[in-house]
RNA sequence: GCUCCCAUCGUCUAGGGGUUAGGACACCACUCUUUCACAGUGAAAACACGAGUUCGAAUCUCGUUGGGAGCGCCA
C-alpha cells in the first residue's frame, strides 16, 4: 500500500462535553471531503487538558457523531493502525518527542513561574510593545544548570526555540500564500509542567504520526499555524496541507457563541431538527456547488463537495433558513416514517398516556404535513386531533359567532346523527343540506364548525377534520362550544 | 495595540474583464383554497469606498474604510 499519497483527515475534538454546532460543520467538511476522495475520516479526542476534564464528554461527543452519521473510519472504541486515538494515552509518544527537540535545540527547558511570566505580560503591555512573548529568559541555561533545578523538582515547561529572524510562509488551501514574520512568534510551550503536552506539540506529532494529509480546521488556528510549521520544519517533517475553514458567525458577525443562542448539536436535536436538515443547512455555510441546488442528502452531498469550492468569508448561522430546510426533509419523509418520529414524539408530550392506532396518526399526518415544520408541530397545530378544544380562539369567535349560530351548528348535528359513519363526502351533503335548507351560505355553518371542532380558525379542509374525528366528537364539541360561549 | 484573514440583496450564495448582476430563505402582493398551509406568479432588495490597469472593471492591482479571528502551562 502506498499510504503516503492517501487522503486522511481528521476531526479532533476536545471534550467539553458537547459538540459546537461550528465544529460539527469542520467535522463535516473534513468527512465529505474524505469520502468524496475515497480517503480516512479519523476521530481523535484531544484531551490534553486535566484541568478541563468531564466525565462522560467522550461518550456525549461519540453519540452526538453518531447521530448525525459521520461515521468514523479510526477513533476511540474503533482502533485503527495509527491509535492510541487519545491523546492522553499518547503521552510516552510526546514525552520521546520533545526530547528530540531539547537534543536537537529546537526546544530547551523553562523555569519561570507563572508569576513571572505574568509580570513579564503586564510590563510589556505597559511598554505598548507590539506583542507579549516570552523574554527567552531560561534558553542559556547550562545542562548543570538545567538538572540541578530538575533534581530540586522545580516545575518546567518546554519551550519552542522561536528564530525571530525567520519568516514563516506557507500556502492554505483555501486562502492562498499567508507570510507570517517570525519575530512575532513567541516561544510556545510545548510540554506543560505537568508533563502534559499543549494542543501546538500534540497535534503536530499526532498528524504526523498519523499520516494526516489534509488539516482541514477552523480559521481561529490560522495564527497559530506558523508555530506548527516551525514545529514540522525542526523534527525534519514534511507538512500536510492546511486549509482553514471560514467561521460560522452569530447575528452580529461574531464567532457563533452561546450567548446569542444555541451551538450545541444536541440542542438542535431536542428541539426536534432533522440531522438532514441540519447537515444540509452546515454544508451550505461556506460551501456552493456552483449550482442553484439547495437540498442535499447525505450521499448527494458526498459526491458534490469540493474544498476547491469552500469560500473565505465566514457565514452567519441563519435559523430561518434551517427551518425551511427542515420543513423541506421532513416533508421528503414517508408516512411510515412520519408515523414511527410521531410515536416517538408522542410519547415525550403531554399525550403519552392516550393511544392511537397507525391508521388514525396516518389520516393525521396526511392532512397535517403540507402545514409542519417539526414533528412536534404535528400534536401541537394539530392538538384537535389528540384532545378537545378548551378555549376558542378570538378572532374566530368575534367574526363567526353570530346570535343564530348555535342553531345553524344543532341543524348541522342532526343532518350527521343521520348517518352511521359519515365519510369525508358525507359530511360536506350533511352540510350542503343545512345550508340550503336555512337558506344560508356555507360560510356561516363553515367557521363556526371550525372553530367548535378544532378552536383555531386555521387548519386543514374542514371535511377531512371532521372525518379524522368523527361524528361523536364533532357532534360533542358543537355541544361544548354552544354550551361555553353562551 | 499588534499580527493575520475577510468584503455581491437583511441572510446564505452564483457570477472571477463586456450579464437586464442569477438563485434560495425571510418579507410583501396576487392566484389557488369559504380557513390555514402547500404550490404558482410577481414585487422589493446587493457588487463598502477611492485610485490604478484596461477600449471596458462587481471581476485584476494598490490603498482606505469596515468586520472578524488570534495574541494562555485552553483547544
């Protein structure tokens, strides 16, 4: 096998316990793009920090993954040739790393307490010098310097040996040549005093390790790249590609955050998205066939995706847009479909006692779904068809109600109480003739029925309302709203 | 503040030297429907600004302005 010229990507997560709705979209390239290609998609968990540890977060990000179908070719609870694929079972691999950059010189050791580093910040700051960075205060150590200190147990870092003089120049996929003045570059720490490795050493040594040919992240790691290529450049490395995504941005143009709103995937999921409509709907931020095509499913968009076609201008997150997406997805569904999501909603609503039977949640969802956007929507516009009308809905009341209605509504309950089952048809002679026979247009028996059988005075055609229910029901609700609005 | 990135309707975008600057969402109107929706038709709506290159710039170059991101022993 000729591993080298073989597209892999990967999607590293730290867990923090739930997936960013913008990560998940960096997942998703970084999928679509492996797949289009006939390449790995890799799940690596970055985990590095002790300090941010949270139970159960691998477990939540892994399911949430699942859920919206990236399917992973190599990760935790998978393997694969390259793992461990959690960084903090990788430790041995980073610590026999970074002692080939202190052999090297590329890195050396640092004593300063972070007492002094934040005094170094602040003086610097006070000076309006144009960056902070570290002063290279520890780099001339001795090597008897060096393990006197270390044999004492004084805390260390392990710090980037940053050349000011060398200018760092590098092509990204997706925005072109970026230059970047190594003077500006502080001396990153690689290894922090707990023994731990930073994301700059871990993830460098990991693509690698890996055989990562494609870094596809966000554009937030577009100024810490030179470090990384500093990083390839002193073990000797070639670099993979990089191309850093645009970002997804809330109302006001910020990078999408929580205060302005949801961004956890889950979050969407509660509330009843579609992961097609929410797949869809990422897809489309920062990326266009070149076509007029706006709805994708999961294979279209597969074998549409080109990073060539990412653009560079980050993309506000739009909730109208996905709702109209998601209305889209779930009307594409089946009726079988439609009725097993329905259960399912059903059964966490204030419904969950009463049963149904699939042919009266198909009669349902054959009149409700030209009028839903969510599943919920369907027990929720449609709550007439689960439960009795208690209140009725003013302007319905206000412009139907008229002195004479209760009699036209008892006319038009006698003419049903005539028939056995009525049929939708029947319904429609039963109101014909109570029409006709008060001499009236049907408008006037039309609304008020409306309004008595489903207390809202919007909703599918009249009949097909009347047919779902019932004569018994439709015959008692008439009685209720006589008796309510007296 | 410094570094880097970015710039077409309100939003997502197409278009990359000659176009009536196209589509979608949202909004509005009309048609259909005695309701609501769906659907259809239509309206309104954009090349940030200034120079330069060119016969001709939304498109190429430079600058300005604006916005964003990053500047942690976080990732």
């Amino acid at each position: 096998m000729t591993d080298t010229k073989k597209i892999r990507v990967r999607y590293a997560p730290s867990p923090t316990g739930y997936i960013h709705i913008g990560n998940l979209r960096t997942a998703l390239y970084n999928y679509l793009f492996a797949r289009h290609n006939g390449g790995e998609f890799i799940l690596r968990i970055e985990d590095t920090d002790r300090t941010r540890y949270i139970e159960g977060a691998v477990e939540n990000l892994i399911k949430t993954l699942e859920w919206t179908g990236l399917d992973y070719d190599e990760g935790p609870f998978k393997g694969g040739n390259y793992g461990p694929y959690f960084q903090s079972e990788r430790l041995k691999i980073y610590k026999e790393h970074s002692d080939i950059l202190l052999k090297k010189k590329k890195a050396y050791h640092c004593f300063c307490t972070p007492e002094r580093l934040k005094a170094l910040r602040e003086e610097q700051q006070k000076q309006k010098l144009n960056q902070t960075k570290y002063d290279k205060h520890c780099l001339n150590l001795s090597d008897d310097e060096i393990n006197e200190k270390i044999s004492q147990g004084i805390p260390y870092v392990i710090r980037l040996n940053v050349n000011p003089e060398e200018k760092i120049k590098f092509n990204d996929y997706i925005r072109g040549e970026v230059e970047f003045s190594g003077e500006l570059i502080d001396d990153q720490i690689l290894v922090k005093s707990d023994g731990y490795p930073t994301y700059h050493l871990a993830n460098v040594i990991d693509d690698y390790l890996m055989k990562v040919s494609h870094v596809i992240r966000g554009e937030e790691w577009l100024p810490s790249t030179p470090k990384h290529i500093l990083l390839y450049e002193a073990f000797g490395w070639g670099t993979p590609v990089f191309a850093h995504l645009p970002l997804l941005l809330n109302p006001d143009r910020s990078k999408l955050s929580k205060r302005q709103g949801d961004v956890a995937v889950e979050d969407y999921r509660n509330k009843g998205y579609l992961k097609e409509a929410l797949i869809n709907f990422i897809a489309l931020l920062g990326w266009s066939a070149g076509d007029d095509k706006e709805f994708y499913n999961f294979d279209e968009l597969i074998s549409a995706f080109s990073l060539d076609r990412v653009h560079k201008t980050g993309a506000i997150f739009d909730l109208e847009k996905l709702n109209w997406l998601n209305a889209e997805h779930l009307r594409k569904k089946s009726n079988n479909e439609l009725i097993e999501m329905l259960r399912v909603g059903l059964k966490e609503s204030k419904y969950s006692g009463l049963e149904f039977s699939d042919e009266y949640l198909r009669t349902v969802i054959s009149a409700m779904r030209e009028r839903v956007s969510f599943i919920k929507e369907f027990y929720e516009k449609g709550f007439y068809f689960f439960e009795e009308p208690d209140t009725y809905e003013d302007p319905g009341v206000r412009k139907g109600w008229k002195p004479h209605t209760p009699d036209i509504l008892k006319k038009f309950a006698e003419k049903i109480s005539a028939f056995e089952n009525p049929t939708k048809e029947e319904f429609e002679i039963a109101l014909l003739e109570t029409a006709t026979e008060m001499n009236i247009g049907k408008g006037n028996i039309v609304h008020p029925l409306r309004l008595a059988v489903s207390g809202v005075s919007g909703g599918p055609g009249i009949f097909d309302i009347l047919s779902i229910i019932g004569k018994e029901k439709t015959i008692n609700r008439i009685n209720r709203i006589i008796e309510k609005l007296k």
